[in-house]
C-alpha cells in the first residue's frame, strides 16, 4: 500500500463527511424531536440538487414546480384556517370548494404562462451569469422550505396516534416514505432518471498544500456546512427555541403544560432540517456538477449511519458521526477498493445498534419506544 | 396463458410472499426494513445450492432453513431493539449483505449470477397460495392472537402468560424464511440474480404493502401486495391505450399520494380486524355500530 | 397461617435511591376480600408491579399458594394461580371482546396443540365458546367486529375482570378497579367482583374509594411511604391513629363515607 497518498485521502474523506453532515443533523433533529426517520430528507436534498441544476441550465419548469408547490402550501394554510373558524359548516364546504376552485385556476394560470423562459431571459440581461446561481439558490432554499411545511402537516399535524401500539409509530415513517416516492417521482418524470450535468463556476479551481491537494469548491462547501451546523448547535444551546425543542424531545406530552407551544415549534424545526437538506443540495450541485434522482438515496443511507454512530437526536454526535463515516467511507475505498465500502459501514452501524445504541457518544433521551 | 399475464401473475405472486414474510414481524409489532437482506440470502443460497447439484425442489427449502437458521442467529440481538432502532438494524443488516454478496467471487461478486433450474408459474402460484393459506392459518391460531396482542401491549401479554421473546423471534424467523423462499422462487423464475436488484427501495415497498394492507389480519398482506402491484400496471397500461404517456409517468407520485393520505385517513391499512369480522357475518354483524354491549346487570 | 394463598414478606424495592418499598409483610386469607389501601404514592401498585414480575424484588419473598414465585419470571406466574387488572384499561384495542378474554386462557393452553389450533377458523370451538361464557356470565354480550376502545369505561373494567378470571385464579388482583366509574358501574362491578368472590377465588384490591372498600373488602392493609402501617377489618381502619395520620387532612371525609357504608351495603344484600 502507497502511504504517501494517506494525508490526500484523510483529507477527501473530510471533505465527504462534510456533505453528509448537514443530512445527518437533519436526520438527526427530527429524530430527536419526534422519534421518526424522516425519509423525506433525502428527498429534498435532492430535489434542492436538482432544482439548482435545472435553474443553472435554464429549464423554466423548475420555476412551474415551485410555485405549485407553495400554491400546494398556501392552500393548505388557508384550509386550516378555514377549519378552525368557527363558521357554519355550509359556509367551510363552500370555502373549501372556492379554494379547490381557485387553486385550480391559479394552476392552470401558472402551466399557461410559463414565465420560465421570460425570467431567464431577463435576469441573463439585467444580473448576468451571476444572477442564474443567486436564482438557483433562492429557488432551491424557498421550494424546500415551502415544502417542509407541508410535510410537517402530513408527517406530524394531521398523524392520531390512538393506541400507542408498535405499529402507530411507523406512521410518520411511512407518511415521509410516500413524500420520498412523490418527490423522487415527480422529478423522474420532469428530467427523466438519467445523469444531468452542468458547469461550475469555479471551473478546477485547486491549491496544493505540500503533498495535498485541495479543491476550492469541496473546501468552500466544507467549511460552510461546519460553519451553519456550529451555528446551529450553538443556537440550540443557547436560544428559547433551542430549550423548547429539547423539553420537546425529553417530554412531548407535558411540553405543553410547561408554556412551548408544540404547534409552532415542530414547523419551525422542520423547516430548519428542510434548509440543512436544501443546503447541502445546493452544494452538491456546485460540487459535483452531476446530480439525478437518486441521489438523496445514496447520501441518506451514509448520513443515517453517521447519525446512527453519532447517538440517535444527539447534534454532536451526528456531525463527528458523518465525519468518521466520510472516512471510514474513503479510507476503505483505498485501502481495499470500493465494492467493499458496505461491510465496514453496516457492520459498524449493525454493531453499534445492537451493543451501545445510544451512539459513540451515549446520552439522548428518545427513542426508547414503548415503556 | 399470455406471457404478459404470466409474467405479472409471477410478480404479484413473489411481491405476496415477500409481503408475509415482513407481515409476520408486523403483525407482532416489529418493523421489518432488512427484506431484501433476507431476499438476497433466499436467492444465492438457493442457486448455489442448485448449482452444486442438488434439485431445486432440494436447493429451495435448504436455502429457507438456512436463512430462517441465520434470523434465528440475529434475532435475539436485534429484537433486543425497538421502534426506529429496530427499523435501523434491519437496514444495516441488509446493507452488510448486498456488501457481503458483492464481494463473494464464488457467488459472481458484482456480475451476478446464474441460476440453472427454472420454476415456471405452475411452480410459483402453487407455492404461493401454500403461503398465503399458511399465514391465515398461523394468524387464526391462539399464537397468532399472542402475536396480535404482543404488537398492542407486550407487558400485559406478559402478564397473561405470553412468552413475548418465543413469539417475537418465531414470528421473525419464519418470516425471514419466508422472504428466502420468495428469493428463491425468483432467482429460479428468472434463472439470474445480482444483489442490485435486491435493493433498499425493495425493502421498502414490501414494507410499505404490509403497512399500507393493515397488520391486524392476514388479509393485510396480501390485499395491500395486490393492490400496489395491480394498480400501477394497469395505470401503466391505461396510459398506453389511451396514448395519454403522462399517466404511466406519474403514477407513482399518485402512488406515493395516496400513501400520505392514507396515513392520515386510514392510518391502520386497508383492511381492519372489524371490516373482517362484519364480512364474516353479514346479518349479525354491525350491530349498529358502537353501541355499548352491555346489558343491564 | 396455613391457609394463606399469599403471603409476603421482608420486601424491599428501590428505585435509584429511592426506597419504594420497605419492608413490607402481609397475607391473603383464602377466600378472603382484602384491600390494600394508603395516600397517593404508599407503592400500592408496585407492591401489584412485584406481584406479577414487572420489577424484580430487591429482597424479600413471596409465596402464593404454598409456592415460592419470587424469582419466577413474568410469564409464568399467571399459571401458579395469580392474575391481575390494571389502573388504567389494558385491553387490546385490535382485538374484539372475544379475542381480549380469549387472551387470558393462554396460561390454560400451554401444549404445542392449544398454541397451533385455528382458533379463528372454527368460530365454535371450546375456547371460544368458553370466553363468550364468561362475557354473558358478566352480563356482557358482545357482536362481530366490536371495537374494544368505543365501549363505555364500566364495560371495558369489566372486560378486564372478566380476562383476568379465564386464567382460572386463585388470587385475583384488582388495581384501582372502581376509579373512573360513576355510582351505577360501580354497582355492576361490585355485583361481578361478589359472584367472583362467591365462587371461590380470594381478591386482593387496591383501592381509593373507601365506600367501595368498605362495601367489598372484609380485610385491609394499609401502606404508607412504602411501609404497611396497619391490618385489620375495615371497621377498625379509621380508628387507628396511625392511618388518620397518614390520611391527615382527608380523615373527615373518610368518616362521611363510612357513615354511608352500611345503607349502601343493605342494598347490595342478595
């Protein structure tokens, strides 16, 4: 074995783990607060890689789907209102009916006009190439972010857990699988499932220090991700909503009695891990030029194994816990080649679930399920 | 038969068996994500086993005694975990085995590898139906209510006598025996395998059937593989006679649509135990509905 | 004491540092109606939580029926005789009535025949029959498809006592059995818990309602701070100094009630 190339692959592992790291914290929140895997994670990591891509090649569609999306939302929004006034019931059938009505409308509107081509051509005018990337990531963070409302509504609102039995508490899970299955379909069937390519700005832009090289992008999105998730933790630590969520997980019953108002904070948590997942999107796409589908599947199952190591709801835990797997990822890619990068992950993972489940690092008070 | 028919019918067929496999877990209250673990196992075992010269009517019920042997094995420490930390095990168990599989050049490493002997559907539907009047069986059994009531309240089934682990461990392995056998099945219907195809997407719509067909009966299963495999084909097939292509592309997000509504709105499956027990009586059933039955003391 | 069908004694539980129970003796007369009484938090219920194997004992023994069932696990007490309901409902919500009592006779079928026999497919079969039974011997009728959850509270306790029954106890443990009901349940579950006593099997019932001790029970422990304090008829319980003081602040209320005991216990003379 070639040593001398050591210090490069620890440092390409590091740069890996730091892609997975914001997918890890996303997964790692919502676990933490609500005691489910949210398979919608990879879902709109993917979709804000995709959204990007699409903005940077010029597919107005992209700019079709957003505002379903948040036509999708505002809808909901004012449904719910509706349900909570306290009108007569004729009154709310004919609300709700007016609203079908007018999303419909406004729907036919939005595919009609198509302002896509007209947007583009606009901002290629007025901002230049410049302005493309500031539409992407603007896009990319809105449509997640809309749609993480959405999700928490049919992942967490809506959900009645009446019995309390095994099975009530893989309805979220399943909710968030369908979500997976919309959104990854939805994009199939928009851009087909194959590769899609584009450019990056930085080009190969890279800088050697001694022996390794550095590419600037990979640094660039590696130090913003550590950045927003220190950021992140610290907030947690320190704010009001950060002492809410944690009274959230340890008691999502008597929560409420304590003065957190549940209600808005879920929505505001969802959103968080929403723009965590939309971020590292955004930087997959500027990274790696080369997104489809499927690639929310791929980093998610990394990015649970990175929480996994971490504890499960544990912040910390999941961002050293995606690290070690970027690592462990690219370290047996070189040492024994790539086919075999699954048995030291899962292993490892399988290991840990069974012997110490409460992670690396032990201390979290969720998911001990019933009793 | 028409080899459009066939081949659908060997499908729904292999879908339907995998599906008991993870409802039996489900029905004790155990989330199943590992299928295609427990799948790929079923299909190499079988096919190796075939190809070093036993039969398949041999290769088949060795390859379900060797994956229920290695269940057995890991039940013990993964039914140690529950709720999301059960689901997580099972996934990392079925990644160590596609990691495993595709590593192993006597089993064609990441080529695949051919199957010899071919089961046609007069093997599969036949094997199939075995299945299913089995699971009905199993499920109409005092242990089937003991699994019934470990998936609502494990301490009281304790407490009335239940051996909470037998039950848990026997309803896993015979399951993972189960998904062997419809591995199995499907390396010999096809006559070729690579772990590919047994992917964590599998794992998940086979979880999604059981799931989304109820857990409370053994209608559940097998209602929820139908509907999930007839729907979309013949969405797929609705859109090919009425030229209408956009159909067959979105069928699946209608798919995954009616998923999240039918968690808020039916969140316990298609089927329920009281939908069975009324249409298992339709005259004395339903007795205006929630009435209390209590007859003046 | 030969007669006991329970007899504890020197049990001692903690949680953390916390002593629940300490030290903690008594016995069950067979036959007998006895109820164990005290303040919010004496360790009523994990003194029951003992009983049945859901914590293991720090120290101490108890032997129910001439056999000690200390280290006995959880499951298998239920077939030495001993069989519980609980403070708050535990019936199976996906099961019907049928299925919840036919849940208690699983101690009964304990060969490979009993556990594989298609209990579902033969809607006549002995077990079935056996459980539906109990329910109209409870005043209790059932139809297909009932859901458990939607029937009134009253109804359900009685479920419960009677799953408890099918196990065939010999010591039935009844865990706050008229909380929640209102005047008229209570009266239907004082009238099943007489039939149940008549026939043979001794209650041991923990119990906040002192009318409905008062009116059941002919035996009364008392714990208090995870000590017992007192035993004895529930005549002499609130006279003894001991019990007014750990009642302290409720014992007049407790002086209503046992002033009301004896008409309402002239209604339920058979």
């Amino acid at each position: 074995m070639d040593l001398s190339q050591l210090p490069q692959q620890i440092v390409n592992g590091l740069m890996l783990g730091g892609v997975y790291v914001m997918v890890a914290v996303a997964f790692t929140l919502i676990i933490g607060m609500l005691n489910f895997l949210n398979f919608t994670v990879p879902a709109l990591f993917m979709l804000a890689a995709v959204l990007m891509w699409a903005i940077l090649e010029g597919h107005g569609i992209a700019l079709d789907l957003t505002a379903i999306a948040v036509l999708l939302v505002l809808a909901m929004m004012v449904a719910d209102r509706l349900q909570q006034a306290r009108l007569p019931p004729p009154v709310k059938t004919v609300g709700a009916l007016g609203l079908v009505a007018g999303a419909c409308v406004f729907l036919w509107l939005t595919l009609s006009f198509r302002p896509g081509p007209a947007v583009f051509a606009w901002l290629d005018g007025a901002v230049g190439a410049g302005g493309r990337w500031f539409l992407g990531i603007v896009v990319a963070l809105a449509t997640v972010a809309v749609l993480s409302l959405l999700i928490e509504r049919f992942t967490y609102r809506y959900m009645k857990a009446k019995y309390g039995d095994a099975t009530e508490h893989a309805l979220p899970l399943v909710s968030s699988l369908g979500f997976l299955i919309v959104i990854e379909h939805t994009v199939i069937s928009t851009w087909g499932s194959d590769a899609l390519t584009t450019e990056s700005p930085f080009g190969n832009a890279s800088f050697e220090v001694g022996p390794v090289l550095f590419s600037v992008p990979q640094l660039l999105s590696l130090i913003l991700s550590l950045a927003i998730v220190f950021g992140l933790s610290v907030m947690l630590k320190t704010t009001k909503l950060g002492r809410a969520l944690r009274s959230i997980a340890e008691r999502p019953d008597t929560a409420p009695l304590m003065g957190v108002e549940v209600g808005r904070i879920v929505p505001v948590v969802y959103v968080i891990a929403g723009l965590l997942c939309a971020t590292a999107g955004i930087l997959f796409t500027i990274n790696y030029t080369t997104v489809d589908a499927y690639i929310g599947d791929t980093v998610a199952t990394v990015a649970i194994a990175g929480m996994v190591l971490g504890g499960l709801g544990n912040v910390w835990g999941a961002i050293v816990g995606a690290m070690l797997i970027g690592m462990v990822e690219v370290m047996s890619i070189y040492m024994v080649g790539a086919t075999f990068k699954k048995i030291p992950i899962w292993g490892l993972l399988l290991l840990i679930l069974i012997v110490r489940p409460t992670g690396l690092f032990g201390h979290t008070a969720i998911g001990k399920g019933k009793f | 038969m028409s080899g459009y028919l066939e081949s659908q019918l060997i499908i729904l067929c292999l879908n339907v068996i995998y599906a008991y496999g993870i409802f039996l877990p489900a029905a004790s209250g155990q989330l199943n994500l590992g299928a295609a673990g427990f799948i790929t196992i079923g299909a190499y075992s079988s096919a190796w086993i075939n190809a070093s010269g036993a039969p398949m009517y041999i290769a088949i019920p060795a390859s379900m005694l060797f994956c229920a042997a290695i269940a057995f094995t890991i039940a013990f420490p993964i039914l140690r975990t529950r709720g999301v930390y059960m689901v997580l095990a099972t996934f990392a168990f079925a990644e160590v085995v596609a990691g495993l599989i595709i590593n192993l050049e006597f089993l064609g490493a990441a080529a695949g590898y051919p199957v010899e002997s071919h089961a046609d559907y007069l093997v599969v539907v036949p094997v199939t139906i075995l299945v299913v009047l089995l699971c009905f069986f199993l499920m109409s059994t005092r242990l089937g209510l003991a699994m019934r009531s470990i998936h609502d309240d494990e301490a009281v089934a304790t407490l009335f006598g239940v051996d909470v682990r037998l039950a848990k461990v026997a309803a896993f392995t015979l399951g993972a025996a189960l998904m062997s056998l419809g591995g199995a099945l499907y390396g010999h219907h096809y006559n070729y395998i690579e772990t590919q195809t047994f992917n964590v997407l599998l794992s998940i719509y086979i979880l999604l059937y059981v799931l989304l067909g109820g857990t409370q009966t053994a209608w559940g299963p097998l209602v929820g593989a139908a509907f999930f495999t007839v729907v979309p084909e013949a969405l797929r097939q609705i859109a090919t006679a009425s030229g209408h292509a956009w159909i067959a592309d979105s069928r699946f997000i209608f798919f995954g649509a009616i998923i999240v509504l039918m968690m808020v709105f039916r969140p316990e499956g298609l089927v329920t135990r009281t939908m069975v027990d009324r249409a298992a009586t339709p005259f004395g059933g339903g007795r205006s509905g929630a009435a209390p039955a209590a007859r003046t003391a | 004491m030969a007669d006991n069908v329970l007899s504890i004694e020197g049990l001692h539980k903690s949680f953390g540092g916390l002593k629940v129970i300490d030290d903690v003796g008594f016995a069950v007369k067979r036959g007998s109606r006895t109820a164990l009484i005290g303040p919010n938090g004496a360790g009523k219920t994990t003194v029951f939580n003992l009983l049945t194997g859901v914590y293991p004992v720090d120290e101490g023994t108890m032997v129910l029926d001439g056999r000690d069932i200390t280290r006995v696990p959880a499951k298998d007490r239920v077939i030495f005789g001993m069989s519980r309901s609980f403070q708050n409902i535990r019936l199976m919500p996906h099961l019907s009535t049928v299925e919840n009592v036919m849940l208690g006779q699983h101690a009964r079928a304990r060969r490979l025949g009993d556990l594989l026999y298609p209990l579902g497919l033969m809607p006549g079969n002995r077990w079935a029959r056996a459980a539906k039974e109990a329910l109209e011997d409870a005043g209790l009728e059932t139809y297909p498809g009932q859901v458990v959850a939607n029937l009134p509270y009253g109804v359900q306790k009685r479920i419960e006592v009677v799953r408890a029954m099918i196990s065939q106890p010999k010591l039935l443990l009844l865990d706050e059995p008229a909380a929640g009901l209102n005047q008229v349940e209570a009266q239907q579950l004082l009238a099943l818990l007489e039939k149940v006593s008549a026939s043979g099997v001794t209650l041991l019932v923990v119990e906040h309602d002192m009318h409905f001790v008062h009116n059941l029970c002919d035996h009364v422990a008392v714990l208090n701070f995870g000590k017992k304090i007192f035993e004895g008829t529930p005549a002499q319980v609130n006279d003894d100094p001991l019990v007014r003081e750990a009642y302290l602040g409720s014992d007049t209320s407790m002086a209503g009630q046992q002033n009301a005991a004896p008409a309402a216990g002239a209604a339920d003379a058979p």
